[in-house]
C-alpha cells in the first residue's frame, strides 16, 4: 500500500539486481522511492509512554542511486527527513527528500549531473576534469538553532526545513556570512563556504559553535559562532598546510573547542582533474600523528600531537578540575579509505576486528601532553549523550556498537557506556540492525539515565524498519513500531519536544 503522493525515479533493475547481496546491512539500505505523509504507525510491541510528546528527527542518505547509476560512498546519498511525531497515543510518520537544487536539477534532467564527494560521474576524465561544483547531499544531520532547523553536509550551506511538513525552503547563508569572500579566486573555486554537520550548542550561553575546512588559494580551517537570534559570524580562521578532513569536533563548558586532525590530505590535482573522486583522491601518511588542535575560549590554538588515529564521531568533552581537558571519542587505528567505504556500502564487511574503540584522551595544553585509554571493551559509533550534558562531566554514552569480542562483523547492537566505570551492557539480536539512538530525558527525571532512547530498527525478516522506544538505563523495549517500508540506516537525529 502507497502512501506517498510523490513516485522518485527507479534505479533500474539491473542495478537493484547488483545490490541483492547477501548482507542484511545491503537489504537494511534499499532506495526510499516514497515519500509519505502523516502515516499513524502500528504498534507491534508494548506500549507507548503516555507522557512522551514531541518530535523525533532523523536524517541519512534515502537512496544511493540515481538513475541506474550507483554512488560509491557511503556519504553520497541524496538526504531524506524522517519525522515522527509523538503525542503519548501514537505515532504520526512522514518523509520527504531535501530538495537542493541539485537534487531539483537531476530530477528534471533523469541523470545524475554532479559530482559527489566520493562518486565521479559516469564518463571518465571527460566528464569530471574541472567540474568543481559538488552536490549537496544534505544528508548528514539536522539541527534546530536560532529558529531554523536545517539539515547539513560538512561540505557546503544548510539546507532549511520547515519543521511540520519537511517541505525545503532554501539553500541557508546565514545572510552572506558563508559566502566565500577570502578572494576573488578563492570564491571562484568554492563560492560556498562548509558548515560541518556536527555543531555543537554551548550549555550556557546558546551559542552554536561549529567549523569548516576549506580548499583554495590557502588551506583554511574555519570556526563559526552563531548567536542563539540566529545571527552569524566567522570567529576565527586557522591556515592549515594541508587540506585534511575532519567529520567532528568537541565543546567543552569551559569554551575549549577540539579538533583531531588526521594526516590525510585531499590531492586536489588529481582530483581537479577529474581522474578521481575528491574522496578517493585521499592520502594517508600513518608516519604522522595526528594533530590535536585546542582553540582556547580566548583563541589561543595550541598544537599537539597523538599517535596516528581518525576519529568520525566524539562523544564529549569537557574541562577537568585540574584544568586538564578531557576528550571522549570513537577512535579507529587507521583511516576508512574510499575503497573500504564502497566496499562496506556494498555488504562487503569483514570481520577483522578493526571497529572504532570507545577511547578517553586526556589533553594538558600547557605541558603539550596528550594520553589515551581505552575507555571500554567495546567498538562503537554514531555515540549520544543526555542532551543537558554537552561540554560537562557526565557518566554515560550510548550508540550502535559491540563488544570487542563480538563474532559478528557489524555495529548491530544498541551500547550503554558507564565511562567513569568501564562497564557497558548491549542488546540486539542476529535479525536486526539499529540506528543512532537518541536520548530523550523523563518529564522531571534527575538521574542522567532516567531517559528513553529513540532508534530505528531494520529487521531483516520483514525488511522493514521497525522504530524502538527503549529504556535508556536497562535498554529494554517499551514499545516497537512498524513503517510501512525500510529506511535506510542513516546518520544523525535530533529530538523536539516542543514540535509535536
Ligand atoms: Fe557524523
């Protein structure tokens, strides 16, 4: 049964036949070709909490295909809002791409016109060579600050949302603030300034803290700082000698901001020239550390140094009582190079072991010391925290994770992290995959884990996705429903309580 009131293009048969492997992570990413409005989902488990009203947010790639024609990278997938709208009786669910310009243009045009970060298009160097224009694929995260809520990629402008019907309004500058006016070659090569899609909301002032790294004339890391009225400014530039990539970044109360910077550069040449993509033009140097870079409140930058690591996702920060910074995040031991990202995006996963490790740096910017331990015997990612805790000593994490002696090659449980403790618990099963889970604190609780979580469930006997209320301190099922279809795993969420 069809919902939707919009039919996207079809990939075409032969191309959804090169995706039927194996692997229920393959069949948990199958193409959104709907889009559906305000569809009351059906509770197959438990109850709903009757004081659970709000709106929770997902964002992700809704297709990796365009037209017959694959993306290679897991990153390159058009976005799609899920919204799903809670008011203590049932669950109201609607969908609907963003419509970047874009997305617009190879709608109308049956064929994929842009580049993506790491998909070249069809044609080989003829069709690539001096294209430098990227889609926007809009699909990483959503946010809600200074009355916008937006859904962002690292690589180029917000996209606003309108919050009730997901309808796109506009491609979002912040009123020219990211408009790239360092040069007039430099606007030439990207006229739009990156908005990564991990910023952070300082605890006590409001303010929206978040960075960009920008190619042109000079390598350039650039810190933006958005009022809590909405309005924006450039609040430092760090000339960088290498173009890296950074997916995340961490605020602490104290108003210390954290990069890690691993030695990989782009290799713009080769990628200018259009004989790879810009992700697969990536070079790794593990002779290198990675660079840590601690900006002070006052701006103060501080560069230090770690054992080679990458880090997608921290899972928070914040300043010790001995003036020690304290960093948690999810540390792999080498660099996901963009043939390993098709691979994993085509159910080619093996079990090697080499998830990213829940790891705690300690960070004394006087003495230029950085330290590291592992914080639990368990791999994660995609890692949430109560939502008043962001910068401030805290006790919990949870996310998509294992324990590091877990038999099975995939993310496929729901972790609990006590990381002043060590200890963790998980929960799932062979069948099912879950999503980031979003922690949504009790009406009036004051214990850190007195919370639901949110996530969205792919089970591999249905085929369908599944969305799941837990309890946040012992995981267990409050109440499970079911979407009429699969969504893909996705990225990043947020939760309103006001939106319902
Ligand atoms: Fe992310």
């Amino acid at each position: 049964m069809l919902y939707g009131n919009i039919k996207l293009l079809i990939p075409s048969a032969m191309a959804i036949q090169r995706y039927k492997v194996l692997h229920d992570y393959v069949r948990a990413n199958e193409c959104v070709l709907d889009e559906y409005s305000d569809v009351v989902l059906d509770l197959i488990e438990g109850e709903l909490p009757t004081d659970l009203a709000g709106v929770l947010y997902r964002n992700g790639n809704g297709r990796f295909a365009h037209q017959g024609v694959w993306y290679d990278h897991l990153f390159d997938g058009d976005g799609m809002i899920s919204r799903f709208a809670f008011d203590g009786k049932q669950v109201r669910y609607r969908n609907r791409y963003v419509r970047t310009s874009e997305f617009l243009e190879e709608e109308k045009a049956g064929r994929m016109l842009y580049r993506s970060f790491g998909t070249n298009l069809p044609g080989g160097i003829i069709r690539n060579a001096f294209r430098m224009r990227f889609k926007n694929a809009a699909n990483t995260s959503v946010v809600w600050h200074g009355g916008h809520m937006m859904a962002l990629w690292e690589g180029g402008l917000p996209h606003r949302i309108d919050p009730v019907t997901l309808e796109t309004i506009d491609r979002y500058d912040y009123n020219g603030v990211l408009r790239n006016q360092f040069s007039w070659l430099d606007s030439r090569i990207m006229p739009e300034l990156p908005f990564s899609a991990h910023p952070k909301i300082h605890p006590d002032t409001g303010v929206l803290h978040n960075f960009g790294t920008l190619a042109g004339t000079k390598q350039r890391l650039i810190m933006y700082e958005v009022n809590p009225d909405g309005k924006a400014r450039i609040g430092q530039v760090i000339e960088m000698d290498d173009m890296t990539f950074s997916h995340d970044f961490v605020l602490t109360q104290s108003g210390h901001r954290i990069l890690f910077l691993t030695p990989v550069a782009f290799d713009m040449p080769r990628a200018l020239l259009g004989l790879t993509s810009p992700a697969a033009s990536i070079k790794v140097d593990r002779a290198k550390p990675t660079l840590v870079l601690v900006i002070d409140p006052d701006g103060t930058i501080h560069r230090l140094s770690t054992d080679f690591c990458f880090v997608f996702h921290f899972v928070n920060a914040y300043q010790d009582t001995d003036g020690k910074l304290i960093v948690d995040g999810l540390m792999l031991d080498y660099f996901p190079e963009s043939a390993l990202m098709k691979a994993y995006l085509q159910g080619d996963v093996a079990d090697d072991g080499a998830g990213a490790r829940f790891t705690r740096y300690t960070i004394d910017p006087e003495a230029k010391q950085v330290t590291h331990a592992p914080l639990a015997d368990y791999e994660g990612e995609l890692p949430e925290i109560h939502p008043d805790l962001l910068g401030k000593v805290y006790r919990y994490a949870w996310g998509i994770g294992r324990p590091i002696t877990h038999n099975r090659p995939l993310a496929d449980q729901i972790v609990k992290i006590d990381v002043q403790t060590g200890q963790g618990t998980h929960t799932g099963n062979e069948h099912s995959l879950p999503s980031e889970p979003i922690v949504v604190p009790r009406p009036g609780s004051t214990v850190e884990d007195d919370a639901w979580l949110l996530y969205l469930l792919f089970d591999d006997r249905t085929q369908a996705t599944d969305l799941v209320v837990a309890d946040a301190a012992s995981l267990a099922t409050v109440a499970r429903l079911r979407l009429p279809h699969n969504i893909p795993l996705g990225f990043h969420g947020m939760w309103l309580p006001d939106a319902g």
